[in-house]
C-alpha cells in the first residue's frame, strides 16, 4: 500500500482531527512501499496537532537484564517494533522516562500524558494508559491483535489481579536505572511488573459483543480498532469476577502464567 491508501483506510476507519490515538503496529502487515517515518507521519497527518498520537515505546532496561544498561529516553532502542522504534526519534515527539515500560507521544497535551511515568509502576494511576483511556482515546492495532494491547495490563492494575507482583522473567530483576532530564541517574525498584499476554485474546470475542473493539482491514492483515474507556471498562469488569481469565494455565513455557496458577492452587 501507498501513503494516499493509508491515508484513505484512516478516514474510513473513522480516524480524525483531534482524536486521541494510541498505536501498536507490525510494520510488515502494512505490506508498505515507503519507510516507516511516512506511516508515523502518516498518522500524525490524520490526528493533526490538535490531536494526540502515542505508542509504546518498551525498552525493558531490566538491572540484571544482560546487555541492557541504564535506560536513557534519548537512546534506548524499542523492543517492539519499528514504528515505535522510528516514531521515538521524530521531531516533535516526547518518550516517557520509564526505564522498562515507556511511551511516545506527539500532539497536544503530549508533555501531559506522559509526564512523570517513571515515578509509577508500568500501568495505573499516574501513567500514560490510565490517563489516555479517560481521555476519549482510541486504541488501533495494525497487523496485530489484544496480545498487543498494553491497555489490556492498565485493565490488570485497575483490577488489582493477584498476579501483578509476578516478573515475566525473574531473572532481570525489578529494578531498574534511568537518567532522569538533568542526566542524573535514578535507581528504582517496581513492586509489579506486568508482562504475560498470552490469553489477552481470550477476551477478544466478549469486547467485540460489548462494541468496545471492532475488526478492521486497512489491508490485506486484519487490524483492531478499540474505544480505550469501553475496553477498560469492560476488562475491569471481567477480571474482577475472573481475575484469571488473561491467563494461560497451559502456557508451560511461561513463568508468569505458571506461577500464578501455582499461587491460585495453593490457595
Ligand atoms: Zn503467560
């Protein structure tokens, strides 16, 4: 696809001036002929600047995470793709100070959104995602699906799972460094991590029956667009009646899934 064709699957979709708009992405889906800074400028062109665009920029600067030093918001590469990877370096765009679990944003109120992140654990109160879903936000998801949705773990904190104090992996620890504006270096230590997003999907048919996420095609991969309230809303809901149901009991291969059920068990 082309720049215009992205541009007319935006429109269509029903993406606007102003709108406030969070993004997960998979470059390759988009089966694009261009780079990725047209598709982030792209974006931009159709929120505008009296709009807000923001996506995930995690870098998991882990302390015992070998490889990974202190996290600098200027430097740190994204592990997730190379939208966001691309978007953090753009003129104009502000990435959270999170040292595991940051943000980019770009528009209006972006400074907002994303002050302060780093003082709070990766979701919750305070952080980009629980202001972003009480502000009319909408979620899209090129090329990917729920397990892609960092909302789905502001639904976890908001919740209170009982698993939110289980690290995905053990091994890189819960603490982390980062150089905060001034280039000082801050160490912090998370109480909770979240991490496992392997039965996010298992809620996808019941968001979709509410109206809170629609199925969408910008191309030829099928692509999400979700109202960021409704979706909090309703996952809020769900886990507090099945504060399990993101997980995997079978997921043998995953620590967090594992020890949670191990926890659930013994209980
Ligand atoms: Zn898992």
């Amino acid at each position: 696809m082309k720049k215009a064709d992205l541009s007319e699957s935006l429109r269509k979709i029903g993406i606007k001036a102003g709108d406030r708009l969070l993004v997960h992405s998979s470059f390759k889906s988009l089966d694009y002929e261009g780079t990725p800074t047209e598709v982030c400028l792209c974006l931009m062109d159709a929120v505008t600047d009296d709009g807000l665009l923001m996506m995930v920029t995690h870098s998991y600067n882990f302390i015992n995470r070998k490889g990974f030093g202190p996290y600098n918001k200027d430097v740190s590469p994204v592990q997730i793709g190379i939208i966001p990877e691309t978007f953090r370096q753009m003129d104009g765009v502000l990435r959270s100070l999170h040292p595991t679990h940051s943000v980019a944003a770009w528009g209006k109120y972006a400074q907002e959104f994303i002050a302060g992140h780093e003082k709070f654990e990766a979701a919750g109160e305070g952080t980009p995602y629980y202001r972003f879903a009480r502000a009319e936000g909408k979620i899209l998801m090129i090329g990917c699906d729920l397990e892609a949705c960092t909302m789905v773990h502001e639904a976890e904190w908001e919740a209170q799972v009982p698993y939110l104090d289980i690290h995905f992996d053990a091994e890189w620890g819960r603490e982390a460094l980062y150089y905060d504006d001034n280039g000082e270096l801050i160490r912090i230590d998370y109480k909770n991590i979240p991490g496992c997003s392997h039965g996010f999907v298992n809620c996808q048919p019941g968001l979709t029956d509410a109206g809170c996420l629609n199925k969408i095609s910008l191309n030829k991969e099928t692509s999400y667009l979700a109202d960021a309230s409704c979706l909090l809303n309703y996952l809020v809901k769900r886990l507090r009646e099945y504060p399990y149901v993101l997980l995997e009991r079978e997921r043998a291969d995953c620590y967090q899934c594992m020890e949670a059920f191990k926890r659930r068990d013994i209980l």
